[in-house]
C-alpha cells in the first residue's frame, strides 16, 4: 500500500463519511469507495462499517487508522529533515490558525511567504481557538487567540471597540455576536453591564467574524470587533468606542505556539520571519 492510501483512510476516519472525505481529498465519491473496497481486500479485514449517517472503524480498524496515523507523521517528519538537509525552503508548512487571524491577518501574511517560498506546501486549519487547542492537527506553528497556550509566544495584543452607525445610541438596538470563547463573552457582557454607554435589547448571534462586521455595515445593530478586524470601516459613519475597564483598555491577544523542532525548520523560520515583518509593519 501507498502512503496516500493510508491518508484516504485517515480522511474518512476524519470525516466519518465517504463523500466527506471526497471532499477533503478533492476526488469523486465513487474513487474513494473503489479504493476503500481495494484497501480492505489488501488487508483482508472489514476497516469500517457503514450506518445510515457515518461510517465507523471495526476493532480491527481501529488498530489499522493508529498504523497509518503513525506512518503519515513518520513519513511527514523525514520530509522535513530532507528538506532542513537540502537548505532550501520547502517541504510542508503546517498551520492551525484562529479564526480571527486566518480572516484578517494571515491572508497577506501567507502572500507574502508564498510569492517567497512557492516551493512549500501549506497546510492550513482554520477554527475557534478553544477547538484547535484541543485538536490533534500536529501543525508547525497555532496562532491562538485569548488565554496563554502552554509555551506560547505574544503576537499581538488587539483592542476591542463597541462599533456602532453614529447618531444617538439607542437602547433598543441588538449586539451581533460571533463565536468565541467565554473569556472573550464574559469580558463583553461585563463591560456592557458595568461601563458602556448603551445596553443593547437583544442579541443576535452568528458564527463568524465577519458575518457580524456585515451585519453591523449593513445597520442591522452594534457589535464589539478587535482592532484586527476592523481596518476599513469609515470612521465618519461609525461610533468606534474603545472598551476600557478601571482606565485599561481590554484587549485580546494572539500567541504563537511552535515546538523547539518545528522552529528548526527553514519553512516555519521564514514563515514566522515572515509573520514577524507583517506585524510589527502594521503596528
């Protein structure tokens, strides 16, 4: 069997579909179940059974998806060591990114670094920082929002505004919010209870960022933004009210967590080199 086999396997473990995993691998559903089937006839054993919704590994597919979890990382680690021997930057660069970062900041990060180093390849996650904590990506570098990561770094530090469209605040106005983690609510709630100038009716809640910033353009309400988010919003229209507590700004700040190995190699050097020049360019 082929490595790339073992990575089929993994991404239906992932997906815990067939089309899921198609989709991941950006490869008909048809072409994953062929070689499923040819890959459990190689092994002579049953590595999933299907139900209506999901498929989930047998007894002996359990111990098949640990193999191949352990000869993808095996296989990913001697790449990077060949790469780190040639000198050059290539090889993979692996990332686990906050939502917040990855919609706002790492975009021009990563056009930077790619027009640089079109040699690598990268891998990117993007979530709720609470779930890439927990996660089991094995990325090279997490760019982590809220409380401090074991062994992270500071990145940056973003202060939070209660942005509304000028004219009297009005108590009836709702507050969108996005996902986030409690700290990041609890911090809102507390400010809006105890400090801001306005107390908002209703809540409208949604998933993203950026969803709440559109909803905000477009008058639909008031929404608390960091500061990475809210470049391009005209300050002429708006009310831009800086949350501040006992004379401090609240503020939320972004870690950098890579291990002592992965900071070792060319691709992740240049990439948080990289992240680096943008940062302190834009601050």
């Amino acid at each position: 069997m082929k490595v790339d086999d073992y990575r089929l396997l993994l991404a239906v473990e992932e997906a815990k579909t067939v089309k899921g995993a198609a989709k991941a691998l950006l490869i008909s559903q048809p072409a994953v179940s062929l070689r499923l089937k040819q890959i459990e006839e190689q092994w002579d054993e049953k590595i999933f059974v299907r139900t209506p919704k999901k498929v989930m590994p047998t007894p002996a597919g359990e111990r098949i998806l640990a193999f191949a979890q352990n000869l993808v990382e095996e296989e990913q680690t001697l790449r990077n060591e060949v790469s780190g021997m040639k000198g050059t930057v290539s090889g993979t660069l692996s990332l686990a990114v906050s939502s917040v970062i990855g919609q706002y900041l790492l975009p021009s990060v990563l056009e930077d670094y790619i027009n640089q180093y079109p040699q690598v390849k990268v891998e990117l996650v993007s979530g709720l920082s609470e779930q890439l904590r927990t996660g089991s990506s094995g990325a090279h570098v997490y760019l982590l929002r809220g409380e401090k990561p074991r062994n992270g770094d500071r990145l940056l530090e973003d202060r939070l505004y209660l942005i509304d469209r000028k004219g009297p605040m009005k108590q009836n106005r709702p507050l969108i919010e996005f996902q986030s983690d409690p700290a990041f609510h609890s911090a809102v709630h507390d400010w809006l209870l105890e400090d801001s100038p306005v107390t908002p009716s209703r809540r409208i809640k949604v998933d993203q960022i950026e969803t709440s910033k559109q909803l905000l353009l477009h008058g639909i309400g008031m929404a608390v933004l960091p500061e990475t988010a809210i470049h391009g919003i005209d300050r002429s229209r708006y009310d831009i009210i800086p949350l501040r507590k006992n004379g401090k700004d609240i503020t939320r700040t972004t870690w950098i967590v890579a291990s002592e190995a992965a900071r070792s190699l060319p691709q992740v050097t240049a990439f948080l080199q990289c992240l680096d020049e943008r940062v302190n360019g834009s601050t």
